[in-house]
C-alpha cells in the first residue's frame, strides 16, 4: 500500500487533526494522537511527531502539508542555518514582510500581503498595536489594519474562490498559488518603494525556500536578500503588518460572502462550516458553493451529506 511520512510539530499535529475534525476514528493505534479516515487515504498522527499517510492518495493527502519536512529527509530537529534564514539583528531592520490567510478557511479567499515597515516606523507600528495577529481579536484586527493601510506601503491581493477552484482544477497546487501570491504582492511592495532597497525581505515560510522558487520558476523573481521563516509574525513587525491587513481582507472578503449567503459564514473546516455549506447548498443549490468555497476540501462531500 501507498504511504507517506512527515515529521510535524505538536502545533503542526493540532492544525491536521482540526482539517480532518469530521474524519476522525473513534479508536486509536497504540502511540497515536489522532487516526482519519478518508477515502483513499488513512492518516494517522503519533506522539512522536511522524504523520503516517496510507492508501492510494497517500502522497496527494501528505503534500498538502507540503510545508512540513518529509520525515526521511534528514532534517535535523533544529531547522538548519541557510542562506535563506533570517539575519541576526533584522528585528530592527527596513524590511518587506509579507503573509497569507485563509489557506485553511473552506469558505473565502486566500488573502496575501506583503508590507514594508522601515526602521524609523518600528515604534509607530508597536503604538499602532501591530504584534503576532493571532493574539488579536477580529475588531482589534479591524482597528489596525485601518490605520496601517494610512501608513505603510503595502500590496495585498484577493484570490477569490472562483478562481481559486478554476486553478486548483487545472491541476495548481496551493502552494504554487501561494508562491505566486507572495512574489507578486512583495513585486508590487518593492514597486512602491521609489527605488529604495529594503535590507530584507522575509517571507512568512509556508514552504521550503528551494520549493518555492521551484514554484516561481519562469516568473521574475525576487530573490535578493528574501529570507524565509516560520512564525515571522514574531521576528519583524512588517510580517506582523502585512498578516493584519489580509486578516482585515479576509473579514471584509467573509462579510461580502454572508450578506450573499444572507446568514453567517464561518471561519475554519470544522463540522460547523459543513452545516452552513449544506444550508448554502438547499437555499442557492450545489453550483453556489464554487463562489464560496474551496471545493476541493473533504467539506464539500460531507455537505453533500447533510442536504440528502
Ligand atoms: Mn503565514
């Protein structure tokens, strides 16, 4: 039988058991923290951080989660210096960062911002309120990111689900979607810059710096001084900016979706957000969930379910 393995993180295991809520087993492996069942494909996560996939679409099911290492690659437990590592003292830096949401979300876009925060606006950004969003309620989110777009360059794009399901059809990885997004929205930032350089680029990482050139290949490229980390949210306060304001376009994005649907949309892909898919489905019909939602995740059978 097919199998793939990856090495995550305990956070990493938390984020999976919550794309696969509704495809969990009621009995476990011995060792294990979470077992899926989807068609094709069995995943089981253990404790000691391996992710075992099975089943015919073992590999298709594992690159999802492309960004985290395959385990026997002879990854090191500490991420290794690369060149590609941020440099030490970037923190206060003049620096591009940029980040994406709504790669998870089932309903809404993919929003994508790249943000350049110079040194000398450093303390304006921590006044502004600007720190890892995910610490940040919905209306703070909404706060700041109306000042900040008064204040800093910024490129943001809105990768609706149209044709985010025209892409993904056409055989695109989300990843490669992502890569595109970044190096278009960092392009833009730099364009906005009158030709003054930034000391840094860094890029929110959401996979491997080789994997996404690989991704741009045929593109223009920027490549200099770009650094790659996960959680750069932390490291310098442009990434921290630019995840702020595609949150507040993903809202805005979400917002323009329920007053379509006329109730709620929600956030994630729990079990909560295939009832609302479902509710969508009985008042619009199926074709309505290609303007509203990522129609390749397991949601969508699931509603399917729930309408019969
Ligand atoms: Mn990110």
């Amino acid at each position: 039988m097919p199998q793939s393995v990856l090495k995550a993180t305990s956070e990493d295991i938390k984020k999976m058991k919550s794309v696969y809520a509704h495809h969990l087993t009621d009995t476990l492996p011995p060792g294990a923290l979470f077992q899926a069942k989807i068609p094709g494909c069995t995943i089981t996560a253990y404790q000691s951080g391996k992710v075992l996939f099975q089943g015919q679409k073992a590999e298709a099911e594992a690159n999802q989660f492309s960004h985290l290492k395959a385990a026997d690659s002879k990854s090191k437990k500490t991420p290794a210096v690369t060149k590609y590592s941020p440099p030490s003292g970037i923190a206060s830096m003049s620096v591009i960062g940029s980040d994406e949401v709504g790669t998870g979300d089932y309903f809404g876009p993919i929003t994508v911002c790249a943000a350049y925060v110079d040194s000398s606006q450093l303390a304006l950004m921590k006044e502004l309120g600007v720190k890892d969003s995910k610490g940040l309620k919905d209306p703070q989110i909404i706060n700041i990111a109306k000042d900040l777009i008064k204040t800093i360059p910024f490129s943001l794009l809105v990768l609706r689900n149209e044709k985010y399901n025209t892409m993904q059809e056409k055989g695109m990885s989300q990843g490669k979607m992502k890569a595109l997004l970044h190096n278009q929205v960092i392009t833009s930032t730099l364009e906005k810059l009158d030709g003054k350089q930034p000391e840094a680029i860094l890029i929110d990482q959401f996979a491997e710096p080789g994997i996404y050139f690989k991704h741009l290949a045929g593109k223009k490229i920027i490549r200099e001084r770009t650094y790659f980390s996960t959680k750069a949210e932390g490291i310098h306060l442009s990434v921290a900016a630019a995840s702020i304001i595609a949150r507040y376009a993903f809202l805005i994005e979400m917002d323009k979706l329920s007053k379509a649907a006329g109730f709620d949309i929600p956030k994630g892909a729990g079990p909560h957000v295939d009832k609302a898919a479902a509710r969508l489905i009985k008042q619009q019909g199926e074709d309505a969930l290609r303007q509203f939602t990522k129609l390749h995740f397991a949601n969508t059978q699931k509603a399917k379910k729930w309408v019969q």
